[in-house]
C-alpha cells in the first residue's frame, strides 16, 4: 500500500477472465495468449511486470499511471473486468488499515465490505472479515454500511501470503484473446458494417487481416485513405492490421461491359470472393469475413448470398448478418468507427451501383455471364498487383481524411 501527497496510489492492477473459464483442458492455452496480448497492448509502458495464475492475471505498476494503462488493457479481447489495486499482507491488522484508508479518500456516504478467499486456511471466514472490517471503517469515519446499495464497495481478495484490496470494477471487452482462433480475411469497405463485423471477428479470438477493392481513378486516394483509417481505427484491439488493396478496376470494367448490368454486383461480389480466397491461401487465412446483413441491399438477399458464396470452399463468416442497421450503427459508435465510416467517399461497390440490382440471382445465369470474358486472367492478374498496407494503432492518419473532421 502506498499514500503519497493525500491520495491512494495503486501498485496493481488485477485482470479477471471471462469466457475462458468455460475453455476446460484449454484454459491454460487462452490465458498464456491473453498475456501475450496483454504485453503487446502495453508493451509502451516499460515499467510493468506480470504474475499469471489460473484465474487471475495482475498487472505489478511499478508507479506506472493505472489510468493511463487502463485505456489500452480496455481493449484486449478475453478480459472480463480488471480493477486497481492495493497488495498488502494477508494479516487482517493490516488489511483493516488499508480498507480503513481506502474509505477516508472517498467521498461516499455508504459502503460494503466484500472479501473473498482462496486461502481456506486464513482463520476468518470471509463474513468475519466483511464483519471486521467493517467495524474498523464504521469506528473511525462516519459511513454507513449499505448493502444493497452502496456508494462504495471495498473488494478484498485474500490469498495465502498477500491480499489485494480494491474499489473499482472496469468492465474489459470480453470475447476470448485474438488468436486463439485462427486467422480470417475481413472485406474491408468504407462503409460502417465491415469495421464492425472485424471487430466482432477478433472478439471471438479470431486474428483478421483486411481486403479492399480499389478502382483508380474510379475511386480516389482518400477512398482508400479512410479505409486504412477505419483498419487503424480497429487496430488496437489485435496491435495492428495488414492491409491487402487489390487493383479492380480492369476486372471490374470488364464485368461492367461483358453482363447485363442488373446482374454486376452480383458477378463482381463473386470475383471479390474469388480473389479474397487466393489471398488467404496466401496468408494461411481460415475463412472470410464481411459486413453483409441479410436483406440490406439487393447483393445480402438470402438468394444473393447463395449465388455469391458458392464461387468459394472457405467458410464465409457474418457477424452481423441478423442485427439490424441501428444495432450496427450503435456498435460502430462505441468502437469509434462510425464518424469515418459516413465520410463522402465512394467505394467500387457504390460508384458502379446499378439502377435495378437483381435481388434473386442464379448460379446458372451467373456463370453464364461470366463464360463471355476471360475473368481468370483478370484475377491473377489483381492477385499478382495486389499490395499490402501494415496499420498500427497510433499511426497519424491521412492529412485529407484528417481535413474532413
């Protein structure tokens, strides 16, 4: 425990785990990633050191600002909550003095003492040590214990030789640590569902890296420069993104010129999946990712999806497939993507958009369409130009994308 200048200065900070105490034999393996994640996300802070257990991993300060690190760890898939905290001896003397402590700096009219143990050998039951505790706090300061719902709540963890007391629960983002799950290619538009169906993916452990079609001059430079943006903007919570920009606009011009024009988004969404599967063979990806919502346009019709999918044998990943555009919208919102994401620049889905989009097309009539050009040269010839783009968290973004703000 440490006061300095009349405040409390923390000296831990302690991590819970969420999904992965349901991961069994497993659970060794996930949390092993999660600290990997873990020092990665605040590899800036050089002071920091670490303890892992079965159940806990903590964070040693080392007078590092809890704040400032709380930020990034906030953002590291597989936590469920992490709290501030103060390490003392497992002596309940001391333990009383610290609680003590802890109360006098707040401005909170009520409390509640909340202990747990792992060490069932400690001579107090945890309701004697909330009942002491309690009465060190009630006898020195004029707080009142409320139960059911206080101003304040003093969490002890008691362990054998050492017990950490906290104040706070700040709720982590959940999901298992990015990685543990293979790795995806995430279809990276400009618009606002693929940022979030990324997110998402690295939620549930998956590793991304992104795809983006490209149609110079079709499409311009800021085109791209927000999507690098929107990737930047998603980065932190896997450390950083690579970028994969596929030249389209040779292939996308032929389709435009060779099939009825009800039917190019679905002859082009069909070559997107073609290329993004010779791209993951590439990068050892185990599947594609897109921001697809059943029935939001004419190419995310159920019949749509059937004739666009089969061109691939990857599993082809949705994540936000059944949520509706509010529901994705509030999720772009709280990640911070949504303001880039309605900034005025076209993609190559949106530019070439026709007046009358089929909404039930065919595998038979698509490949018929396809049969009257040489779209295989076409393909090669976009994986062989296609160049990638590394984007990390604090990257300064696009002077042009940084004009629109």
């Amino acid at each position: 425990m440490s006061i300095e200048q009349n405040k409390l200065v923390y000296d831990h900070i302690l991590v819970r785990f969420g999904e992965l105490s349901t991961k069994g034999k497993n659970k060794k393996d996930f949390i092993k990633k999660l600290q990997i994640n873990v020092k990665n996300a605040l590899r800036s802070f050089e002071k920091l050191s670490y303890e892992r257990t079965h159940d806990r991993l903590y964070i040693m300060l080392h007078g590092e600002d809890p704040q400032a690190v709380a930020k990034p760890l906030s953002k590291v898939f597989g936590i469920s909550s992490f709290s501030f905290a103060l390490r003392v001896d497992s002596d309940i003397e001391v333990i009383k003095e610290c609680a003590l402590h802890v109360a006098k700096f707040s401005d909170a009219k009520t409390f509640k003492i909340e202990a747990r143990r792992s060490f069932k050998q400690f001579p107090m039951i945890s309701d004697e040590i909330n009942r002491t505790v309690a009465t060190e706090i009630l006898r020195h300061t004029d707080l009142k214990v409320n139960v059911k719902t206080p101003d304040l709540r003093i969490q002890i963890e008691l362990h054998e030789t050492h017990t950490y007391i906290m104040t706070n629960k700040i709720h982590g983002a959940g999901g298992y640590p990015v990685g543990v799950g293979g790795k995806a290619l995430v279809m990276l538009s400009g618009g606002i569902d693929s940022p979030v169906a990324g997110y998402l993916t690295m939620k549930r452990g998956i590793a991304i890296e992104c795809i983006h079609y490209a149609s110079p001059p079709y499409t311009s430079k800021a085109a791209q420069d927000k999507v690098l943006e929107l990737a930047r903007l998603i980065a932190p919570y896997q450390g950083h993104i690579r970028v994969h920009i596929v030249p389209f606009t040779d292939l996308q011009l032929a389709i435009y010129k060779n099939c009825d024009e009800s039917y190019a988004i679905t002859i082009m969404r069909r070559m997107m999946y073609r290329i993004a599967e010779r791209i993951c063979e590439k990068q050892n990806a185990l599947a594609i990712v897109n921001g697809e919502s059943i029935g939001q346009v004419a190419s995310q019709t159920l019949e749509s999806m059937q004739t666009i999918n089969c061109v691939t044998q990857l599993p082809v990943i949705r994540p936000v497939a059944c949520m509706d555009k509010l529901e994705i919208i509030d999720l772009a919102k709280h990640i911070g993507t949504y303001e880039t994401s309605i900034l005025p620049f076209e993609d190559c889905c949106t530019i070439f958009t026709p007046k009358n989009p089929v909404t039930k097309p065919t595998k038979r009539r698509s490949q018929a369409l396809e049969a009257r050009f040489d779209f295989e040269a076409l393909i090669d010839e976009c994986v062989e130009k296609c160049e990638f783009v590394d984007v990390y968290p604090n990257q300064k973004m696009a002077e042009d994308i940084e004009d629109i703000f």
